[in-house]
C-alpha cells in the first residue's frame, strides 16, 4: 500500500489541515492501491504563502544555478526510476515497458531540457534606446492531469522553477502517488524551502482555492476542456496570466496517392496512434480520414491490427502495448460512448461495449474501430479518452481537410502521402498546433498546444519556457 499522510509545503513535510483523505486504485486489478491526504484551502494558503515568500531569493538566483537543480532533478528521477514505472502502471494503466519509455525517461529527459534551456536563453535584448529584460512570472500554480502524471508535473515544475517562478503543484487525485517521489528527490537536492510545494486535493476545492489565491500569479494546467474553462475563469477575475493544455479530437488524413503498401503501414500506424496509452492522450489521432474508394481496404486493415497487435494484456508483460484504463470511471465512459457510436448508426467494425473476456478485475475495456463514421456524431466530435477509432470516408483534397477542421479542438494531427510536399501542404491547412508528417516522431523541444478548444499556451522547449516568464523594457 502507498499511503501518505503529509503534504510538502516550505521546504517540509507536514500534515495536511484536515482528516479526509482521498483512495488511489490500482487500474491492473481493481484494487486500494494507496490514500492521500485531502488538502483544504488552508493547505493550499499555507502553500502559496510559502513559495510567494521564496520567490524573491528564487528570482534572482542565477540561471546556470537553477540548471543544476533542475540537472540533479533528472539524476534523482532517473535513479528511482524501477520504482516510479510501477506505480504510474498502476496509476495509469500504460503497459510497463512503455511508461518507462515515455513516462519515466521522457520525465528525466524533460527536467534535463529544461536546464538546458536555462542556460542557453538570451534573457535580454536591446531594441533601439530600450533594454528588453524577461523576468520570471511569480508565484505558479501547476495542476496535472492523470494519464501522464509525472511527465507533466516534471515539464511544468521544472520549467517554472528553470525560469525562477516558484511552484506549488496540485496533481490529479486520481493518480498523485508517483507526485510524492518527486517531492522527495527535491526535498534530497536541496532545493530553497518554499521554491517546491505539494498539496493533494480535489479539483473543485483545492484545484479552485489555488486558482483564485490572491498570491498566485500564473496557472499552468493540462487536462480537460471543461476544467481548463473552469480555471480560465477563475483565472481572469484576478487577470492572471494563464497556461491551458487541453483535450483533443485528431485527425489522421490519408491521402489518396499512397500505394498499397504505403496506405496499409499508415492505417496500421494510425491505429496504434489511436490506440497507445488505451486512447488515454489528449494527442490519441482518433479520427482516421480515408479515401471513399478505400474505405473497405481501411476497415479489413485496422481490424488486423486491433486483433493482432492491440489487445488488451498484461500491463506488467514485457510484450502488452494495450493495458487497461486510469479508473472505472473512465471505463464508464468509454463505453457509454462506443454505445453511443452504436446508436447513431456508425458501423463497427471490431471490438464493441463487452468486456475483454479474460480480465475479470482492473479496468479494461475492448478496443474498438468504427466505420461509416458521419463527423456530426459524437464518437467524431467528442473526446472519448479511450482506445476508440472513428474511420471516416472522404471525396477529395478539400474533403478531407474540412473535415479534419470541422472539430472544436484543434490539438494535434497526421498526414500521411506519397508526395511529402503535398503531405506539408495539407498539414500547413490543418488547424492544429502539433502536426506529424508521414509519422515524423515528437519532437519535445518543438512547442506543444492547441488551437480553438484545445487551449492556449505552449510547453515544451523555448516557447514553453517563455510562458513563465514576464517582459520588462527600460527605456534609457
């Protein structure tokens, strides 16, 4: 059992204000799988009091100092990192060898970046008889969501504090243990008491309580679009600067002049695009535009694929690429929806609402595709969060890239043809922040986020760590 009764706050560990705690379950079986303390308000005043009476120190400490906390982040992470891959499997579901791959390296690799950008940034420019300075943004709130929960805590703390903001981060209560063990390797570097702070809480009370204290001065948060509403909200009462990642609905447009070959290795891929972490990324290309004539071929592919390739398994075995669900709440939802796809006329085509016969306990659902995909339907409009393909069929160029846009997010996207320039054309239409290009691989110093109801903000990289800085010009 992972139970934890303290919160850090001010360089130390203490216990939380209030008695209630919240239940962590292990999504492999269904089981407790450990307790955090409930924060209050009081926990979170305790914490933003803390980090706004270290920010001064902070702001000016230099920056090739902040690189080296955030440099010995990453060897404190890498080093408990056997430790960190089993608890975010069983917090969020992603098959082992993957969440050490993403997960766990990409965390290190994440807080090596963000030293690295520390030191590199030009932090002043002279612009006529100006001399243009870039300061940290003050006191952040950094709230995570669950699917990714370490890398996404290391990417905004760590870039927050490269930048000379102090933190107080707030990880989803659905999967906050593996926030602990960085609290820990922070406490060990000796990071200044206050620059860190960790409270777990609930969204509505503790997540709302930092996002309206009058000492915070920047949100950066990643999760759902109607939390990101929620937090913009709050946020603009106070008109404070505000970072938001949030859901997506991709597009993967296959064009019409790849050859057989080409065409069936880009619905393979696109259907593992889909379906890694179960759906469970806001990035997950979820809607697979095909040409009409090849419709049928696209189905008989993805179904091939989803059989042989992406069934669910055991989240520990070295060869699963489909483990279960973060919770059963998101198994609920997912199959609400593949029923919902049902209802509304989309043909499936695999998979479907039962569940995998040979997982009786954690929270597994089957993977599914559908075709005959119309993209006023929800199963094409909604994100779903779970290993669910919409395939739908286009007319033309044109077609194709209407219905890629016709979607209130705009996150991230694919393109796949035989011609890259056309390729890069097409991508250039899409409305989407993040494009891959016949499968390029991320990139994580490239600048990550949306357009339209995907939020606004970047991360990542130089453009992420600008969101955590402030722009001062001296006239002279």
């Amino acid at each position: 059992m992972h139970t934890r009764d303290s919160i850090f706050v001010g360089g130390a560990w203490v216990p939380a204000s209030g008695d209630s705690v919240l239940q962590v379950f292990d999504s492999t079986d269904g089981s407790l799988l450990g307790a955090v303390p409930a924060g209050t308000e009081r926990d979170v005043d305790a914490a933003v009091l803390a980090a706004r009476a270290a920010f001064d120190r902070w702001a000016l400490t230099p920056s090739e100092l902040r690189a080296k906390f955030c440099y010995a982040l990453a060897d404190g992470l890498a080093s408990r990192s056997a430790e960190l891959t089993d608890i975010v499997v069983r917090e969020t579901g992603m098959p082992a060898l993957l969440s050490a791959q993403m997960q766990i390296a990409g965390a290190v690799e994440m807080a090596r970046q963000a030293g690295d950008v520390a030191e590199s940034y030009a932090y002043e420019e002279t612009i006529g008889n100006s001399l243009v300075v870039r300061e940290p943004a003050g006191v952040v709130a950094c709230i995570t969501p669950w699917n990714v929960p370490l890398n996404q805590a290391v990417a905004k703390v760590t870039f927050a504090l490269a930048a000379g903001c102090t933190v107080v981060l707030k990880p989803s209560e659905v999967a906050p243990l593996d926030a602990y063990v960085l609290a820990e390797v922070i406490d060990a570097i000796g990071l200044p008491a206050g620059v860190f702070n960790l409270v777990m809480g609930t969204g509505e009370l503790v997540g709302e309580s930092l996002v309206s204290h009058p000492q915070v001065d920047m949100i950066s948060f990643t999760g759902s679009t109607r939390a990101g509403r929620r937090i913009a909200e709050l946020a603009s009462r106070g008109l404070k600067r505000v970072s938001l990642e949030l859901g997506g609905k991709s597009a993967n447009i296959l064009l019409d002049d790849l050859d057989d070959a080409g065409f069936a290795a880009a619905v393979r891929g696109g259907v593992g695009k889909c379906n890694f972490h179960s759906g469970q990324i806001c990035a997950a290309l979820t809607r697979m535009l095909v040409p009409r004539d090849r419709l049928a071929t696209a189905e008989q592919i993805a179904s091939d694929e989803v059989l042989t390739t992406w069934q669910p398994g055991d989240a520990f075995a070295s060869t699963t690429m489909l483990g279960p669900l973060a919770s059963q709440a998101q198994v609920e939802r997912v199959v609400g929806y593949v029923q919902r796809g049902i209802d509304e006329g989309a043909r499936l085509v695999v998979g479907g609402v039962e569940r995998p016969a040979e997982f009786a306990d954690g929270f597994y659902v089957t993977p599914t595709v559908f075709s005959d995909v119309r993209n006023e339907m929800a199963i094409a409009q909604e994100e779903i969060f779970g290993p669910v393909l919409s395939i739908l069929a286009y007319d033309s160029e044109e077609d194709a890239v209407r219905i890629a846009n016709d979607s209130p997010y705009g996150l991230y996207g694919g393109v796949s043809g035989a011609d890259p320039v056309r390729a890069q054309s097409v991508a250039r239409r899409m409305r989407t922040g993040q494009v891959e290009v016949n499968g390029g691989e991320p990139n994580m110093r490239a600048p990550w986020g949306g357009y339209k109801q995907s939020g606004y903000g970047r991360e990542f990289g130089r453009y992420g760590f600008e969101e955590f800085l402030e722009i001062k010009a001296m006239q002279h």
